[in-house]
C-alpha cells in the first residue's frame, strides 16, 4: 500500500494545478463570482483531504498499539462544507453557490484520477 503521505502530495499538486486554473478563469470578465466560488470550493476541499490523511495517520497508530478509533472525522470535514457553503449563501453577490459546490467536489476527481493513474504505473512496472 502506498504511503498516505505521498499520496498526499501528488494529490496536493494535482489540487494546485486546479486552483491555478480557477485563478485564471476569476480574471476573466463576467465569471468571477462562478471561478470565486470554485476557487474556494477547492480550498475547503483541499482542506478537507488533509483532515483525512490526519485521521488516517491517527487511526494508523490505534491499530498499531492495538486500540480503537472512534471516527474518522466525517463531522469536521461536514462542517468544513458547511462552512464553505454559508460563505456563498452569505455573500450571493461575489460567490456562487453552485461554484462552491462544485469545488467542494474537485477532491473526488482527482482522488480517482490520481488512483487510475497509480494502477497504471504499478501494472506498467509488473510488465
């Protein structure tokens, strides 16, 4: 199994190439409050997958000392999207709601992407 740390941080660099582009697009005219609504969509995102391998290194060192774990942080990461969506229902005028979600989302993509691309090189080296 791969080591949690370094997958958190090719998944880190694929979350700022994501946070570049959204940059850019806020600079075009007539899409800033959709590309500041992706933008920090991404960021609570992007916050929420270091709140994971955290608990993940927890519950790595429960099992290791043979205790238990009593979650794996599902709240904290909830009321982080929670969080990220009352700043776009706050202010509806400069972020999008839809834009937030749909950042708050980015996470997913490039958790499988990042997970086909892995396959890919580890069936590659078998050969």
């Amino acid at each position: 199994m791969n080591d949690p740390n370094a997958i958190f941080r090719r998944q880190s660099k694929y979350m700022f190439y994501l946070l570049a582009i959204f940059v850019f697009g806020y600079a075009m005219p007539g899409f800033k409050p959709l590309f500041l609504g992706f933008i920090i969509g991404t960021i609570f995102a992007f916050f929420n997958l270091f709140l994971l391998i955290r608990r993940m290194h927890a519950f790595d060192r429960a099992v290791k000392k043979g205790k238990s774990i009593r979650s794996m942080g599902s709240t904290a990461r909830w009321a982080n999207a929670i969080l990220a969506v009352a700043i776009a229902w706050r202010y509806p005028n400069e972020v999008h709601l839809a834009g937030v979600v749909i950042g708050l989302m980015t996470i997913y993509p490039v958790i499988m992407i990042d997970s086909f691309i892995q396959l890919k090189r580890s069936t590659m080296e078998e050969r």
